[in-house]
C-alpha cells in the first residue's frame, strides 16, 4: 500500500509540473503612439520659366545733334529764303528722352529739346526750346474684341513763353485684325478722335481749338524695312478776334505722313555694331480747303503743300552691359521744304548733320 501511494504521489508530481510549462501568461497589449508624416507637394516647371513679378521700369536717352549749313549756305547769304530760310543750320540741339512705366498700365514719356547756336546770329539759326510731356494709359481690349484702346494726354509748351499746346486723345488699335506673316505685318493701326488748344503768351489773340481724327499706321517688311502711314483730319478754329491771315476764322486741312525706314547691320562683333540707317518720305503734304494768304504779303498759297526728304547715315553702337548703349551717327539730309507752289521743285537742298548719344534702361 506504501508503495502504490508513492507511485501515485510520483505520478501526481510530474503531472503537476507538465501542465505548469504549459500554461503562457497573457500579453499586455500597450498602446501605439500615431505619427503623422505630411509631405509638401513639390511642383517642378520643366517646361516653362515663372516670369518674376512685375516692377516699375524704363529708361532715359540723352543725344546731341549737330545740324550744318544748307548746301554751305548760311542764313545771311539766303537773300531769297529758298535754300536755308529760318530753317536750323549751324547749330546744336540737346535732346533728352525719358520714359517711365510707373504701373503695367500707365506709361509717362518726357521729352526735351534745347538749341544753341554755332556761330554768329547771321550765320546760324535754331529753333525755340521746347519741353513736351505724354501720359499713355493701357485700358486694354474692348470686351471680346481685339481692339486695343490706349488714352493720351499732351502738354507741349516753347521757352520765351511761346506757343503753347494741350491735347487730349484716345487710340483704337485694330492691328490684331490684319493678316501677318514673315513678311508683312501690322503693328500699329490705330484710329484716334482727338481735341486740342493752343495759345502764346498769356492773351487770347493767338488761342485755338483743335478737333481731329488721325489714322497712325506702322508696317514691318522684311530686310529691316518699315512703313509708317499717318492722316490727320483737322479742324482748327480761331478764338477771340484773332483770324487767319486772310481774315477767316476757321480751316480745315488734311495731313498726310509717309515714311519708310530701313537698318541693316554691316558689321558685329559682340556689343560692337556698325549699321546703315535710312529714312525718308512726305514730312508731311498738308492740302486745305481754302487758300491762305501770307501773313504781311497778298499773295495767296497754293492749297496744298509739300515736304520731301532723305536721310541716309551711319551709325556705330556699342553696350557695354545690357542696360547701357552708347551710339553716334553721320550723314547727310536731302530736303524739299515746304513750297509756296506746290508744282515748284526749286528748294531741294543738302545739309551734313550728326549725332551722338548714350541710352539707359533701368
């Protein structure tokens, strides 16, 4: 009996110990933190550069020119006022040229012209300082149309309180309508209503009113060629007392402008450049209604009357950096000035002219 309660006893002992390894205490389940990883989208423009944004801009051209004598005739020596006339020869002229992009819209260009005379005052001849001053404001297009439509206002006024010029003027651009190609296109047809006043002085004697409506065209051809055509439809009408020299108080006049243009590059050499520039054309054919008469004289005026001219020149440039060019010109003017009889062609002469200059762009 001893015995079996030992095995018994034995059995129960190892039986105890089997299930003990068998048994696995639970796990303990512990909480896992979430972290959130936000990733910034990158966008990488392989086609295409962003512009950089918008700044105010423009630049400023300062140019003296020389003007010689008529065919090597001075004003003294021009008894008869065919050749030189009151027209400028033996002098210099001060030109400077700004213009200023002040917003994306607005547009202010200054302009300033100062003479001064070469030699003695029988032998050389200027014109009055002047000052001109434009505001250009881009509306845009009108609605869905093409048509672009820019306004002008001008003030232009001479020293020794001379003559005096306000206007006031809004430009229909239809360029976008024409036909283009590599060959002719159309960059400026431009319609223009316009009105305007003039004066002298600090009176009313010499007051005007001004209504127009000018045609403004530009055409680029190929080989460095350009046309500009321009019509002026004007009405002028006397103020006060003050009458045309034939006694009228009105007139009524049509202007014709045409110009063609070419540059073409001889030689180049980094910023080093030689071109030779020409330009030419009716500047301008002014045709009237009535004929006026000659102030202090009874001959009448022909209706219409002329001036045709050409300048060839040569010209070399040079920039330094992208924002400078220095430049300077030579050559020669071949001029018609305006007759007394349109069917005249006696007045055609020659005058060498020059200039220099330096162009900054900000």
């Amino acid at each position: 009996m001893k015995k079996l309660a030992l095995v018994l006893g034995s059995l129960l002992v190892v039986g105890t110990a089997a299930s003990a390894k068998e048994v696995v205490p639970a796990p303990v389940v512990v909480p896992e933190k979430v972290v959130e990883i936000v990733e910034k989208p990158v966008i990488v423009y392989r086609d295409r550069e962003v512009a950089p944004a918008w700044r105010p801009n423009g630049s400023v051209d300062i140019q003296y020119r020389w003007y010689g004598e008529a065919e090597k005739k001075t004003n003294q020596e021009d008894t008869d006022d065919d050749w030189a006339g009151d027209k400028r020869t033996n002098v210099g002229r001060l030109q400077g040229v700004s213009n200023i992009n002040f917003t994306e819209n607005q547009t202010l260009n200054i302009r300033y012209r100062g003479y001064n005379t070469l030699r003695s005052e029988n032998s050389s001849n200027g014109s009055l300082d002047e000052l001109r001053l434009r505001h250009f404001y881009n509306f845009g297009n009108l609605g869905t149309s093409k048509v672009n439509l820019t306004s002008r206002v001008e003030y232009k006024t001479k020293a020794n309180d001379g003559g005096k010029f306000a206007e006031a003027s809004l430009g229909f651009n239809f360029a976008d309508y024409f036909f283009a190609n590599d060959y002719f296109k159309v960059s400026d047809f431009t319609v223009r209503p316009l009105y305007a006043h003039g004066w002298s002085g600090h009176g009313d004697n010499s007051s005007y009113n001004r209504y127009g409506l000018n045609l403004e065209s530009t055409y680029e051809l190929p080989l460095g060629f350009s046309i500009e055509l321009n019509l002026y439809g004007r009405y002028n009408r006397k103020l006060s007392d003050n009458r045309y020299s034939d006694g009228r108080k009105s007139d009524l006049n049509l202007g014709v402008e045409a110009y063609l243009y070419n540059t073409t590059n001889l030689y180049k050499n980094g910023s080093f450049g030689v071109d030779f520039t020409f330009e030419g054309g009716y500047d301008e054919y002014t045709i009237h209604r009535h004929k006026l008469v000659e102030k202090f004289k009874s001959t009448e005026k022909e209706r219409a009357s002329y001036e045709l001219y050409a300048l060839p020149a040569l010209q070399v440039s040079y920039k330094p950096t992208d924002f400078v060019k220095l430049y300077a010109a030579a050559g020669a003017e071949y001029r018609n000035w305006a007759l007394t009889a349109n069917s005249e062609a006696k007045n055609w002469r020659w005058q060498p002219t020059a200039w220099a200059g330096m162009k900054v762009s900000f």
